[in-house]
C-alpha cells in the first residue's frame, strides 16, 4: 500500500457564488459556500486526493476545486 500524505484542498461552489454575487441565495447551500473551504483529505497522491473530494463535492452540483496542495510534515507529524 502507498504511503499516505495529506493534502489541503480548497473548494468552493460555483452556483452559490453567482448566486451571492446577485444578492439571492441556494435553496439547499449555505451562502458561505461562495467562500473557499479549506478540506484536509489524506491520499497517495494528489490525483487520489482530488478524486476522493470530487465523489464528496460533485463538480456538477457546482463544486469547483480551487486546488490541492501537499501539506508538509513537519517533525515528529505523521
């Protein structure tokens, strides 16, 4: 099995932003999904870790992954 790595990935809903931009709001979202939201995902790699978000946060229910960025250990973290 691959080491596991942890990555910071960032997502929003494009939906939700239009939205907010025209003073409405989502019948189901939280306004604050115009916002980043920052997810801690563990994975192999950072295709894994996209692909683990993307079943989570669907792109076409307007979910947009902003980024995935492998998160540094530093010593004495797993």
């Amino acid at each position: 099995m691959s080491e596991q790595k942890r990555f910071e990935v960032v997502i929003y809903n494009r939906i939700v932003r239009d939205l907010v931009e025209q003073h409405e709001s989502h019948k189901d979202l939280k306004d604050d999904w115009a916002d980043n939201h920052y997810q801690e995902i563990r994975a192999s790699t950072a295709d894994e870790a996209r692909r683990r978000v993307d079943i989570r946060y669907p792109g076409h229910k307007g979910f947009v992954v902003a980024s995935v960025t492998e998160v540094q250990a530093f010593d004495g973290e797993d």
